[in-house]
C-alpha cells in the first residue's frame, strides 16, 4: 500500500514524485524513528528553505493542511476529508503548496486514499509539537537519567546478564605468551524473554463527527490523553525499579537508614554528616548523580541538620558564625573528595514511598527498552481496513542494569 505525492527538490523547477507506504511505517518502526523522519531520509533533496521539508511537502500535494492558511484562502484539512480521500477533488484547482508551487494532488491509490497513508504520521506530529511543558518537563528530567536505550521491533526480549567479578575490587593479571587473560567480566542471557506490555490508545469517529472536526482538533485530544498515560507509565517504571517487578525478575531495593551514616541523626530529618557520608564512596564504584523522591523529602534534604551556611559579620540570625582567626582556624582544602550536586526528579509519594532517597548513577542504573513494533500494527491496521477507528501503540519497560548503580536511603 503506497501514496504516491509530489515535492519540489533544490534547484528544480518541476516538482519530483515521491512515496509513502506501510513499508516506510515498518521500517521507521524498527530504526526508530519517526515516519516524519524517515521520509525526509527518503527525500534529502528537498528545498527545506522554499516549500519545506519532504514530509511536509507531501502533506500538501495530497491536500492535507494542519494549519490554516487564510492569505492563500486554505481552510485546516476536516477528517472526513482526509480520511475519504476527498480533499483531492476539493483541492485540485492548482492550489499547490501554500507558497504557490502549483503541486497537484494525485489520484486515490486504489481503494485507499493517499491522504489516508498520510493520516498517522500526521496526527502523531501534531501530538509531538502540542505537548506541554508543564507534562514535558518530567519526561526531560527522566530521560536524562536513563543510562542506555534500545529500540526492538518485538514485544519480547532477551534480559542481558552482566557478571562482574568484584568491580574494580580486583587487578588484571599479568599474562604469560599464549595464554588466555583473566575473566573479570561475563555477559550471558536470561533463561526467559521478558514480555513489553503494550499501551494503547483508540479514538473513533462517526462519519457525522468526522464533518465537522478537522485534524488539529484530534491532535489536541490524542495529546490531552497521552499526556496523563505517559505520566502514569512513567511513575509505574519508578516504582518497578525502586520496588522490584516480577516481569524483569528485579526484587525490591534494599534501603539504608540515615543512622547507618549519623548515628545522631533524629527521625524523618537528614543530616549533613549523613548525608556527605551517604554520598561518599571511597571505592569509587558509584557516583550519585541522579535522585528521585517526594518533596517532602527533597525538602528535608534542603533543610538538612548542620547544613554550612553563609557567614556574614553583618548580619544576625541563622547567617550569624564565627570563622576564628584568619590563618589559625581557616577551613581543610579537600583535595581528593569532590562531591556533584545530585539531579534530582520529584516523584508521588505512592511511587517512591515517604522518607525514601533513591538515589544511582546514571550513566549504568537503568536500561529502557521500546517496543517500535506495536506502533507499526496500530498504524497497518488503520490504513488497510479503512476505519474511522484510529490506535495509537507503544511499549515501554525501564529496568535496573546494575543494582550496584543504586543505594537507597531511609530517614524514617
């Protein structure tokens, strides 16, 4: 199944015929990447400064417009336009693209129209570009602490298993000639594949309904939708890492308490020698650099007992010290202990418990894996059937790569 459209390459006058079919969904499925992207792969040549990019050009020739274009007298595309193919006989009047380039829209593909082909991938990118910062910004903070990604085009996979022998706690050998080198580190596979549960979306039309939307207005209820699935596939990966999943074989982290590092320490309160000890590690094995928890705990990090304040003669109260004299009482300069301020991401207290620190080291903590083949038969099954019933799929699952890259901490 393929639409056939047309866009204006650099340094061309005539328009070039380019395609978009199923094939093009699958494989940007398995790459990846957007259909939107692949495309503009597909087509590098075109004139991105004078009518768009590929994807957007064939947007146009086949007559769909996400946006309207009132000095050209383009109304936004409706979704029984689009989705009947009647767009073509309402924009064949050498309309073209909205800067003037006389592209004509091609003929329906055989019992399905080209704009129908076309149809996901839109409303997908109107859902990318209408997500809203205040949703956004928690996939931001998540996804910079994600250590390794991999995209697979199944729902199962195989779990790697790393074996490390004492990191870093033990010396390579030394090696006689043609001998074989000592085995530190061992990667094997799981006895069983994991299964990636899919989440699904669905939106259907009635053909009265489809009359009077137009395809912006879907855009923004997939987004509204998506936003608060997301959220909550999110904070459901937290609590798996932090509390254990039975779909990965992950058990349950075990946490510490904060007299482990302070014996002082009262309860529900963080103190600084705890806490710089909490962060320490003098093997050099793990770097803190990423925390999650509550913000009832992030606040009881901020207002940690004895935690150094700023010294100023002229003022009183809490900024009120003593420094001795200078040259006999000045401070160490700690040369070989250099502690990072940690990132940290606010979570629901339901996901990571109260008084709970989960803290790790991004750049070995957590692997996530993605399904792109369940976007792929959403997609394959709107397009050949000819509903007015559209899926939008995918799969997700976040696990622990090294439990090592964890500790967590309890100032209960």
């Amino acid at each position: 199944m393929k639409a056939t459209f047309k866009y204006y390459a650099i340094g061309n006058s005539e328009p070039k015929t380019g395609e978009l079919g199923l094939g093009d969904y699958e494989a940007s499925s398995k790459a990846g990447i957007t259909c939107r992207q692949y495309i503009n792969l597909k087509y590098p040549d075109a004139d991105v400064a004078n009518f768009g990019t590929a994807f957007e050009q064939g947007q146009q020739s086949v007559g769909i417009y996400t946006k309207a274009d009132p000095a050209n007298g383009i109304a936004v595309s409706k979704m029984s336009d689009v989705l009947n193919g009647s767009v073509h006989t309402a924009r064949m009047a050498g309309e073209g693209l909205s800067s003037g380039g006389g592209i004509v829209a091609p003929s329906q593909q055989g019992t399905t129209p080209a704009s129908r082909v076309f149809f996901p991938e839109t409303v997908l990118g109107l859902l990318n570009e209408s997500l809203t910062e205040n949703h956004s910004i928690d996939f931001q903070s998540w996804n910079s602490m994600v250590g390794s990604r991999e995209t697979i085009a199944s729902p199962m996979f195989t779990q790697p298993l790393i074996n490390v022998t004492a990191p870093k706690g033990e010396d390579s050998a030394p090696m006689a000639q043609n001998s074989l080198p000592k085995t530190l580190v061992s990667i094997t596979t799981s006895d069983t594949a994991k299964s990636i549960m899919t989440n699904s979306i669905g939106l259907q039309i009635s053909d009265q309904a489809a009359t009077a939307v137009s395809i912006d207005l879907v855009g923004l209820i997939f987004q509204e939708q998506t936003n608060g699935e997301n959220l909550r596939t999110l904070w459901r990966d937290i609590a798996n890492i932090k509390s254990g999943n039975l779909d990965t074989g992950d058990s349950a982290l075990v946490a510490e308490a904060m007299a482990v590092y302070d014996a002082t320490a009262a309860a529900g309160t963080v103190t600084q020698k705890g806490w710089i000890k909490w962060l320490y590690d003098f093997e050099r094995k793990v770097n803190i650099d990423s925390i999650v928890c509550d913000l009832d705990t992030y606040l009881a990090i901020q207002n940690r007992v004895g935690r150094p304040v700023i010294f100023d003669p002229n003022t009183g109260g809490t900024n009120a010290g003593n420094m001795g004299t200078y040259g006999l009482n000045a401070d160490a300069n700690l040369l070989n202990v250099s502690l990072g301020v940690p990132n940290v991401m606010i979570a629901p207290t339901s996901v990571i418990g109260a008084n709970t620190i989960m803290g790790f080291d991004s750049r070995f903590a957590i692997r996530e894996v993605t399904n792109a083949s369940a976007a792929y038969s959403a997609t394959e099954s709107m397009i050949l059937q000819r509903t007015n019933f559209f899926r939008v799929d995918w799969g997700r699952m976040a696990y622990r790569l090294f439990d090592s890259a964890f500790k967590v901490l309890d100032i209960s």
